[in-house]
C-alpha cells in the first residue's frame, strides 16, 4: 500500500502529537489550545489555505493538489473535544487536568488526520483539493452542526465528506463500515411530575409523586415493546430521578426524571416523541398529577450514502486487506450534520482489546495510526487520483 511505509516514518511523531493532546484535554469548545496547535502544524505543512474560529474553534485547512482538473473537492473531519470524566489510565502522559479526559479517542482521530494533512501536503499526488476539518464539541455540543451552520460546506466548496472513529475490541488497524443509517439519533427528556406533598405516615392525603414516577418508569418501556415495529430500533431509557424530598417520612411534592430516547429512523423517532408525551401525561391525570413533558431533538440520525460508503470500503480493504461490515450504533455522533449537508460516509478503525470508549481507563492504541492515516490519505489519492 503506497503509503503505509511514510506513516511508519511518521509514527513516532504523530504518537508525540497524540500524547500530548491526551495530557492537556479540553471540553466542548473551550478547545482552545488543541485548536491552535492544529493551526500551527497546519501552516508548519504548507496547508495552502487556514481558516479558524469555524464553529467557535473549529479549524479548516485546505490541501491543493498536483492538478485541479477534477474539479473535486474532498472533506476530511476529526473531533478534537474530550469528556468531563476523570482519567484512571495511570499513563505517564494521563490528563493533566482533573475531570477532562480524553476518554473518546478524539485526540487519536485528530493526531491521524494531522498526520495525512503532513504527507498530502508534502506529495500533493492528487487531483483536486483536500479540506481537513477539525471540529470541536462533538460530545454533546453539536460543534458540527455549528460548523456546517456558519457555511463551511459552502465556503470551501466541499463535495463530499468523510469520518473515521476508533473502535474498540476489533482488532488494531482493521476496518467496518454500514450503508445507510448507521448511528442513532439521540433525543433527550425532562419529565417534571408534580403531585401532593406529605406525611409518609398519611399517604391517603397527599398525590404521590414517587409512585406516578414508578409507574411512568415502567410504563415508557411499552414505546419499545408494545408500540413501535418489533423489527424497528428504539431505546428509552430514564437515566435519573429527583425528589423534591430527601427525608425518610416526607412523600415529595415533585419528581424529576431525565433520559434519552435513541432511534434510527425518523417516523420512529416522531413515534416516542409522541408516546412519551401521552404516557406521561395519561398516567400523571390517572393519578391526579399534573405533569410537564420537556422533550429535546439531539443529533440526528447519522446516515452514510451509498457510493460514497462503497468507496470507503474499497479505500479500507486496500489499506487492512479487507473491511467488515459494521453493526448498527445506538450511540450518537453529530457527523450526522455534515452528512445531512454533503454525500459522504463515516468509519470505524480498530483499536484493539482497550477498554471502551467513555470509560475512564480507555486509551487510544497507538499502534492503529498507520491504518488511519492511510486511509484518509487514500481516499484523497483515489477519489481524486493525479493524472
């Protein structure tokens, strides 16, 4: 493969560049140091074009080619945010800020795709122009949504646009992908039930709060089982539950629940929006509750177009000898809003036997930049290959 030999080269540079972003993590958009040290190794390659602040923080570097007879414009994207979670790694590089980790691999996805910004821009052996996006707040803050919403798609003129993330327990270096809908939308909840406070002692004088709770808890399971196709994804899960009331002889006035609804598919997703606001509502008026139903639109559904996935695959089979098809993701990623804007497609990396992602004793495995950077880099040289 043409150029696993000059990522081997690089390995032990991009692993610095790596281990330093995992040492000094920033959240959402206050990626501000991770921001300026991609901007700064982007004009340190001789990026033709570097534009900032897209997205709050985001930064764009352009990569023209050899030629540009194509006419074709290629996006590249990688997350740069870490998480609020407390590093349990023990690594000599472990996060130096206490309650930021990278715990996502963001700083892996961001080290490979400076890695192809260096080669690319050092053999230009393409046809077209490259656009390398370094997006801030995918966890949770909707950065590429941001990003897309400040013009960047238009600006730069981009055609088609392309993700990668690391995967854990499949084997380092390998590669899957899916056609279609790929990672779930991801829909949150506040239910706010207001009932009768009192004596526990008395319960036949107060409206109980915790058992239209209970009630309502059990009752959002039957979205899933009793009102959605059997053969359609659909998860509600109630995350948390306050009281206003934390005395042992005290019924509560108010209950709050949080929690999250993830789908794959838009009229399921219209669905529970729909069956979570009558259940609760019903239940809460069974009970003589008034309840207050607060139901938020996440990411949506993360779709991958078809050309564009096949492609990848090829890309990926030609850097790791193959590329298995991947399964369905009931997480979410808010690369969703570029591909709602362009045709492009989203992969996994392997990252081998770690522990998962959002756990605090993940680490990205070094050993899988090779195969990432390649496959960015290919999938410029092929899209777009010189004459």
């Amino acid at each position: 493969m043409p150029v696993k030999n000059r990522f081997a080269e690089l390995l032990p540079e991009i692993t610095e560049w790596r281990r330093d972003l995992h040492e000094n993590p920033e959240i959402l958009f206050e990626t501000h140091r991770t921001s300026a040290i991609v901007a700064e190794k982007l004009k340190a390659f001789g990026c033709d074009e570097i534009v900032t602040g897209i997205g709050r923080t985001g930064v764009v570097g352009v990569i023209k080619g050899k030629a540009n007879g194509s006419g074709k414009v290629i996006g590249l994207r990688a997350d740069m945010d870490a998480l609020p979670i407390h590093e349990q790694t023990g690594l000599d590089y472990a996060s130096k800020t206490d309650g930021a980790m990278h715990a996502c691999g963001h700083d892996g996805h961001t080290a490979m795709l400076l890695g192809a910004a260096k080669y690319l821009s050092e053999t230009r052996n393409f046809d077209g122009t490259v656009v390398v996006i370094f997006q801030p707040a995918e966890e949770g803050g909707g950065g590429g949504k941001e990003m897309c919403d400040d013009g960047m798609m238009d600006q730069f003129g981009i055609q088609e646009v392309y993700g990668m993330h690391n995967w854990p327990g499949k084997p380092v270096g390998s590669f899957a992908i899916r056609p279609g809908a790929f990672f779930a939308a991801t829909d949150t909840f506040d239910i706010i039930v207001e009932g009768k406070g009192g004596h526990a002692a008395k319960p036949q004088e107060v409206i109980d709060s915790t058992v239209v709770a209970a009630q309502l808890i059990t009752a959002l399971q039957t979205i899933a089982s009793r009102n959605a196709d059997p053969v359609e994804q659909v998860v509600v899960s109630v995350t948390s539950i306050e009281s206003s009331s934390t005395a042992y002889n005290v019924i509560p006035q108010r209950v709050h629940l949080k929690g999250t609804v993830r789908t794959l598919d838009k009229d399921i997703r219209a669905l529970a929006e729909k069956r979570l606001g009558e259940i609760a509502t019903g239940i809460g008026a069974t009970f003589g509750a008034t309840v207050d139903v607060q139901y938020h639109h996440g990411y949506p559904v993360m779709v991958n177009s078809d050309e564009q996935t096949d492609f990848a695959a090829e890309v990926a089979a030609s850097v790791a000898g193959d590329c298995a098809d991947a399964p369905l993701v009931m997480g979410g990623e808010d690369f969703a809003y570029m591909l709602e804007e362009r045709p492009g497609a989203y992969i996994l990396v392997g990252n081998g036997d770690t522990a998962a992602v959002h756990h605090p004793e993940y680490n990205f495995n070094d050993e899988a930049i090779p195969a990432g950077c390649s496959w960015w880099a290919e999938i410029v040289e092929q899209r777009m290959p010189a004459a």
